[in-house]
C-alpha cells in the first residue's frame, strides 16, 4: 500500500451519507478520499424535500454545495466507480474501473439503493417525475390532483390511507396484488379510496393506465412502490452480509446488514444511508454519514494510540 496513494478513510458513495461522512472526517483532520460515479438515486427529481433549511433545492445543487464544503476541509474527490476492494496490510485497497487504486485503512461505503420498478411497458425512466413512490418527498407536490396507485406488493392498504392525505381523489389498482380485508375495504371506503381489481398492462406517455380487462384509467400522477435493493456488490466481495427487509409482514427489498453506528460484520468497514437504511430521506442519510463518520474517527483514534504505545 506504499506504493499508491494512502488515506486514512475512502468514502466510496458521494451522496448526502457520504459527503456529511467525509465532512465528519476530514474536519477530524483524517485524509479522505471520496470515490463517486455522479449517479444519485434522486437525479429524476426536481427538488430534495424534508431537509431543514434546505427544502425545495435541486438534488444536484445540494450535492455541489456539499462537495465544496467537504473540499474546503482538504478531502480530495475521484470521479469513477469503485469496482472491488479487498484487504490490505493495513487496511483496504480499492479498485476503480479504469484501473486506478487507493489504499485506505479504513471504508465508508455509501453507495445507497437501486430502485425496482415493476415490469410494466411504460413504466421505466420515469420515476420521480410522474411516476412517485414516496408521499414524503413529492407529496406536497400532487396535493389535490387525481392520483393513481399501482400495487406492487400486499397490503396496499396503507399506501392508499397514506396518500389520502395528500388528495381526495386516490384509486388503487390491485394489479394483481391480495384484495383489502375486510376491514380495510371499510377503511378505504370510509376514507373515499376507490380499488379497482384488474391488473396493469401499460403506461401511456399522457399517463392513462391500460388495464387487462379492456378499461383505461387516466390519473395526474401515478404511485408505485419500489423494490429497494442496496448497491452492495463492492460490500459483497468483502464478506459483508445483506438481509431482506421488511414493513411490517411485506418484504420490501435488500439492504446491507449493520448496527446503529453503521458498523458492518467486516472489521474497518461501515456503511450510511439507503445501501443499509432503505427508507432514509436526504437529511437522515445525512445524519447517517456524519455518526458513521465519527464512530471510524473514534475507531482511529484508538488505533493511533495503540500504535505509539507500541
């Protein structure tokens, strides 16, 4: 590792998680080094929400106002995409797709989630625009337009009652999906939700859904819950476990198994925000980043002090 450029921490992943890591770190005064292919889940999206003070910025003058930040503390940043990493002597080295290494002694993986659209024509390239899965970050947005709701997995239930907050007019297509109990059907109804039991064969550009029995339904706005899958194969390769994921009786994906800290079961490797916490919004993987940040500076810290002591 002595013969590559060393850093005390790589932060692989340069969305919020990782660059409020890499804040953490470099204002501890630890050489970082943030690897990052300009790939953020959120790039469809118009404006990041939720975030305190800075609700309503374009996701990608949030992560410009982040680099130049974490800069100024003297991290350095490498435009590529980290395609292994493997032990070392004292620590990692991490290789990128053109080649290039880095050796760090230890690893912030950052690398957040892939979403899984369901396998439905006319569905792709338009999530975050009129095609939602989260009420949280554009739901504010649709407030009172006529929004449509695709099931993907059972228990839609509370999709349905979540997004009734936001507009009176919500249809859910069961697309498949188990009916409403019941006792939902009654909750549903009382709530003014309408479900329509037919399943979805196309989405058209002028957002009408082409049902498999003949009918079409024309919505503002369309729903659909994802399958949240972590972006774990760099993690995979150092032995660090994932699990499915769940809420409450639905599997709703795969992430990157780890404790409170971000501490994965592979020494000197942590993780923050969606590759480990699926359902994190911009400002908690955020505050991921930053605790994760100074649980490796602690971690350091003790090394260090071990070394001299000899």
């Amino acid at each position: 590792m002595d013969r590559m450029e060393t850093y005390d921490v790589i932060v692989v992943g340069g969305g919020p998680a990782g660059l409020a890591g890499a804040l953490t770190l470099a204002r501890a005064r630890r050489s970082v080094l943030v690897v990052d292919n300009g790939t953020p889940r959120n790039a469809a999206a118009g404006h990041v929400h939720n975030f305190l003070t800075r609700d309503g910025t374009p996701p990608a003058e949030l992560l410009e106002l982040g680099r130049t930040e974490v800069a100024g503390y003297g991290a350095r940043f490498v435009t590529g995409t980290a395609t292994a990493a493997k032990p070392a002597d004292d620590g990692f080295t991490v290789t990128l797709d053109d080649g290039r290494e880095y050796g760090a002694r230890r690893l912030l993986i950052t690398t957040g989630l892939a979403d899984h659209l369901p396998d439905i024509p006319g569905i792709a390239g338009r999530l975050g625009s009129d095609v939602l899965h989260c009420p949280y970050c554009h739901g504010w947005e649709v407030s009172d337009q006529a929004i449509g709701i695709i099931a993907t997995t059972p228990g839609i239930t509370h999709a349905g009652l979540l997004w009734r907050q936001w507009s009176a007019d919500v249809t859910i297509v069961l697309n498949g999906q188990p009916a409403p109990s019941e006792q939902e059907a009654k909750l549903l109804a009382a709530r003014g939700v309408t479900v329509v039991d037919d399943r979805a064969t196309r989405l058209d550009p002028d957002r009408t859904l082409h049902l498999a029995g003949g009918d079409t339904l024309t919505r503002d706005v369309w729903v659909t819950p994802t399958r949240m899958v972590a972006r774990s194969a760099l993690l995979t390769d150092l032995g660090v476990e994932t699990e499915p994921v769940k809420m409450g009786e639905v599997e709703v994906g795969v992430g990157v198994k780890a404790d409170a800290n971000g501490a994965t079961s592979v020494p000197g490797v942590w993780v923050a925000g969606n590759v480990t916490d699926l359902r994190a919004q911009v400002i908690v993987s955020a505050a991921a980043g930053l605790n994760a940040g100074a649980m490796i500076n602690a971690d350091l810290v003790m090394a260090d002090a071990h070394r001299a002591a000899g």
